[in-house]
C-alpha cells in the first residue's frame, strides 16, 4: 500500500475515519469533535453574557440560566479543552519520539469514540429538556435534589467520556515509554512530550476517584444509594473531595500539554534551545506531584479546620514555585534570542503575562482567610478563567497555528492569524479583568440577574463586550480555516524554517507510517543538529529501509461505544418507561458482543512492503 492519496467517494471515506487507528487521524478526529464542543460552550458562554449585559435581564428564565452555566462549564472543561489537547497529544507526540504510532492503536480509536459518544449523550439532554443544573462540579446536595433526568444525562455522560480520556492517557504513556527511537533518551524528549507525559500519568491516578463520584452519583439517583444523603447517613461533603481529588489535577492536566506547547514555541520562533530544559522538566513532574496535594483548598468555606486549611494553603503556595521557574526559563529563551513575531509567537508572549495574572489570583486565594470573603464571587469566576482561557484556550489556539501545516500540509494565513489573536486576546482581558473587580465589589457567582443601583451596570457591559471581541476572533479563524482549506497550497516539511524536533524532518502532512527509517537521535532537538551539520533529509536512520509492520482498521470501536450510548439510555429511562430495561441489556448485551469480537477476532495486520516505501522515498526525493 503506497502513501499516494487515491479519490476516494463519499462513504468509503467515511468508512475509512470511522474505521481508523492511525494516530493522525485519530487526533484530526479529536480536533473536530473537540472543536465542535469548544463551539457549542462558546454560544453558551455567549448567552450567559447577554443576560448579565443589564440589571434585571430577562433574555433568559433563572432555571435554563442554571442549565446553561452547567452545561457550558462541562462542555468547555470535559469536551473542549481536553479532546483538543488529545487531539495534539495524538498527532504529535508520537512523531516527535519516532514512533510509528501509539502502542495500543485499538484502544486510542475506542478512546476517540468513547469521548465523542459521551459528549453527545450529555448534550443530548437539550432535546429531552432535561438539562443538568447543578453546576459544572455537580455538588452532591443540589444533584441529588435536581428533578428530571439531567444530572442522570451527566452523570452518564461523563463516566462513557471520562472512560476514554483514562485509556488515552494509559496508551500515552506506554507509547513514550515504550516506543521511543534509539536515542531518545528521556532528557532528550521535546517539552511537549514530557507535558503529554507527566499529563497522562496524573491521568492515571485522578480519574479513577472522578468516575467512583459519579458511580455513586448515579446509585444515590436510580437506586436509592444514599452515598451523599445525609438524611439517610450519607455525607455530602464526601462528593466535594472526590470531585476536587480529581478536579484540581485535572487543571494540571490541562495546563501542562499547554506549557509544553509554549515551550516548543519560545523555542522555535527564539531559533534557540529551550533555557533550563533540565529544570522545565523537574518542575513538569514536580507540578504533576503537588498537583496533587492542593484538592481541599476549593474547601475551606466548609469547615475542615484550620489545621486542615494550613496544610492546603501552603500546599498551594508550593505549587506556585515550579510554575514561577518555567516563566523564568521562557523569558531567559526569549531573552537574547533571534525573535520571529509568528501568530503562534503572539500567543506565546501574550500567554505570560495572562497566565501570571491568573497564577497570582490563585495564590491570593490560597490563603484562608482572603478566600473566605472572595468564595462564590466573581473573583472566582475572574480567577479560574485566567487559568483556562490564558492558559490553555491560548496554548490551543497558538497550537492550531504552528501544527497546523504539519498535521494538513497547508499554511494558516498568518495576517488573519493575528486579526484572530488581537480580537480574542483584547476580548479576553475585557471580559474577566473587570470580573476581578466585580468579585471584590459583591456580586455572587451563579446568578441569573441583579438588581439596578449596585454598581455592576458597567463592569458586565464591559464584561459582556468583551465575550463579543472573542467570539468575532473564533469566527475569524473558522473562516481562516475556510481560506486555507479552498487555496490548498501546499507546504514543505519545515515550513516555518526553525523546526527543531522530529516531527519537521517529515513530510506535511506525514505518509501513514510516518517514518519511512526509524530515526536516530543524537541530542536534544535532534532536527535542529541535522540541519546545523548540513544533513539535508533532517534525519540520521537507524535502520535500513524495511518492511514495516502496520496495524488494520476496525469499525468494533464505534461499535462498542454505540452499545455504551443505547445502554446508557437504558439505565435512565428502566423505571419511566416500558423500553427501558430491555434496552439497557440490549445495549450491554452489544458492547459485550462487540468485545467478545474484538477478542476472538486474529487480526495481525498487514506490511507496507519495502518497495512501496522506496518509491515513496523516491517520489519525495529522498528521506521522507
């Protein structure tokens, strides 16, 4: 089988993206679902805003305001920010260690797809009329009183979803750990990669306590658990620790792929080696430990104690001391460097300082006392957004930017590019910096409206104004996305000319089995000693050209995840109507037959024979 793109119709095409577990399309399928996530939290987030543009507002009922804040703190965190990241994590991270693909290709088609059906069920809700509204941390006293079947919508939902994101982060790290090229030892390893490293391994250990929650979330519900009653000898405060044991390294786990991006960029487009790349990595799997031991300072309004409160609030502190050695070592790379103002570039120097304000937000918080007079305000609100959104939305956008030509061959228009960035980052800061304010000056978070005469009239106009900044600067990269997409003018595999990892010494986009020769590396940023040693192909091999062993498609992904969705389904609708028992055995009975395939199924894949690559080689003249 040769690389050549051969036209293919419509449903063979289809066939091919259902079917896939290559990592590349694996992670283009990630971007799309994710980013239809990302788009579906913006409209949200944009209702919210219209609704708090004026006092005593009524664009919107108090209870969809409730379903609409939920919905898109869930949407933004659980199926936006992470599949995107997945997304990059997917199509990256393998071509910068030198691997063919991850090591469990199945199992990171069944992940896709778990994330995606988990995402719809959820959103699914909307039809019903039966949304969650009890906030995007669902605490246990409101869920379970919350009627209807939303939080049943959530609780599902998120356990098919947060099920994929668990086997993702189990094939990451076996992948770098395993599959990495002769030579790439784990001090040679791109930032990146040591971000989606250390990410999946909190992974590991912080998703496991969120899906226990939410199991006992839904036994509380359909089956009479009493896990967080406390009327029938539950504890409610139970679900704030399991939700925030996983729910403060969950922030980590979104921040740090996005340092990891960032730090690729500085090091890029300062056409110099990343300052204090030994550091940057202790401080990586040092951010990765503490991350944590911090989950009860989102508790101190909750009366542990002021033992308690202490640990946590110099817990907190700690953190801060690895993140402040990664913003010093960014600017010593900027510092005295050849600088190229990219459109990835301007996010990366507009990240630093958004990220400082909301990292010295965090840190006020930390002490106990302060945090008791900003908890459920605004300040909150202001706080947690300059985390997410100047940390990670930011790191997502400029990612889309710098891969975008490797993962399709075609340049982003760089002028739109930036119109895009000056339109979201000015938003951005218009929207949550007032927020900060707002907090101090009283207004609560979480509510639908406000009286008139209290002094928050402007600070939401502006607030609001801002979110409209940001929403032109998304659909101004849509339409980028368009341009580039209609002109289709083909790129090199270096095309901004300072690549300095594995991933620019090959082709844009790279052929199926990414390496025609596994490659040799011989240093930190292996391409970037290639090219200074006059090595034209970018790539030493460490091996002679062979046959490579590639792995089959398989439709039983999909298949098994259609069984959790009708399931699913099944278990919320068993006691309503008559369907419902028989559909919740249907859909298990399906997963499990689609299993019990998989498993006797002698799938052994097939070879792309040497003469194929050779002519690959040939046509692209020489090293791929």
């Amino acid at each position: 089988m040769s690389s050549v793109a051969q036209k293919r119709g419509f449903g063979a095409t289809l066939w091919d993206w259902m079917t896939t577990v290559d990592h590349k399309k694996i992670g283009i399928l990630y971007l799309l679902g994710g980013g239809f996530f990302f788009v579906m939290g913006g409209i949200e987030a944009m209702i919210i805003r219209i609704q708090l543009l004026k006092p005593n507002n009524d664009f919107v009922s108090a209870g969809l305001f409730n379903e609409i804040i939920t919905m898109h703190g869930t949407t933004m965190i659980f199926l936006a920010a992470m599949p995107i990241l997945f997304g990059f994590m997917n199509a990256i991270m393998p071509l910068q260690i030198g691997a063919r693909d991850v090591a469990f290709p199945f199992l990171n088609s069944l992940g896709f797809w778990m994330f995606f059906f988990g995402g719809v069920f959820l959103n699914v809700s909307w039809l019903f009329g039966q949304v969650p509204d009890a906030g995007w941390t669902s605490y246990a006293s409101l869920s379970i009183a919350s009627e209807g079947h939303g939080i049943d919508f959530y609780a599902i939902g998120l356990q098919i979803a947060g099920g994929g994101t668990l086997m993702g982060g189990i094939n990451f790290l076996v992948t770098i750990i395993n599959m990495r090229a002769p030579g790439m030892t784990y001090m040679r390893m791109p930032l990146f990669t040591w971000t989606t490293f250390v990410a999946s391994a909190m992974i590991l250990f912080a998703f496991p306590p969120l899906t226990i929650g939410l199991f006992f979330l839904t036994f509380d519900r359909m089956f009479g658990g009493n896990f967080f009653d406390h009327t029938m000898g539950g504890n409610t405060i139970i679900w704030e620790h399991i939700f925030w044991i996983f729910g403060h390294p969950e922030v980590y786990i979104l921040i740090l792929p996005a340092f990891g991006i960032f730090s690729e960029i500085f090091s890029i487009f300062s056409r110099k080696r990343l300052f204090g790349y030994s550091s940057m990595v202790f401080a990586t799997v040092l951010i990765g430990f503490l991350g944590f031991m911090v989950w009860a300072h989102h508790m101190f309004t909750v009366g542990l104690g002021p033992t308690a409160n202490a640990i946590f609030a110099v817990a907190t502190m700690a953190i801060a001391v690895p993140t402040g050695v990664k913003i010093f070592n960014w600017l010593l790379t900027i510092w005295g460097g050849s600088i190229t103002v990219t459109t990835p570039m301007l996010y990366a120097l507009g990240f630093i300082p958004s990220f400082v304000m909301g990292g010295v937000t965090g840190v006020m918080q930390g002490a106990a006392p302060l945090d008791y007079q900003l908890h459920d305000s605004y300040f909150i609100v202001a706080h947690f957004h300059y985390v997410i959104v100047g940390g990670v939305v930011l790191a997502i956008l400029a990612a889309v930017h710098l891969w975008w030509p490797k993962m399709f061959g075609t340049m982003l228009d760089e002028k739109l590019g930036k119109v895009t960035f000056w339109f979201f980052f000015i938003g951005f800061h218009m929207t949550f910096l007032i927020q900060h304010w707002l907090g101090f000056w009283g207004m609560p978070r979480r509510v639908w409206t406000y009286m008139d005469g209290q002094g928050w009239n402007s600070a939401n106009l502006i607030s609001s104004v801002g979110a409209l900044f940001m929403a032109i600067g998304v659909i101004v990269l849509v339409l980028n996305i368009i341009k580039t997409s209609v002109k289709n003018e083909r790129v090199g595999n270096d095309p901004w000319g300072d690549g300095r990892t594995l991933e620019w010494a090959i082709s844009s986009p790279p052929p199926f089995y990414n390496f025609a020769q596994t490659p040799l590396v011989r240093g930190l940023d292996t391409f970037w000693i290639e090219k200074q040693e006059g090595n034209a192909s970018g790539l030493t091999p460490a091996e002679p050209v062979m046959d490579i062993h590639m792995p089959h498609g398989s439709i039983i992904p999909f298949f098994m995840t259609v069984g959790m969705f009708i399931a699913g389904f099944g278990a919320m609708f068993r006691l309503d109507y008559s369907w419902g028992l028989p559909l919740l055995i249907f859909g298990l009975l399906w997963t499990f037959i689609a299993m019990s395939l998989r498993s006797v199924k002698d799938d052994l894949g097939y070879y792309v024979k040497k003469e194929d690559i050779l002519k690959d080689l040939k046509r692209k003249g020489g090293q791929n």
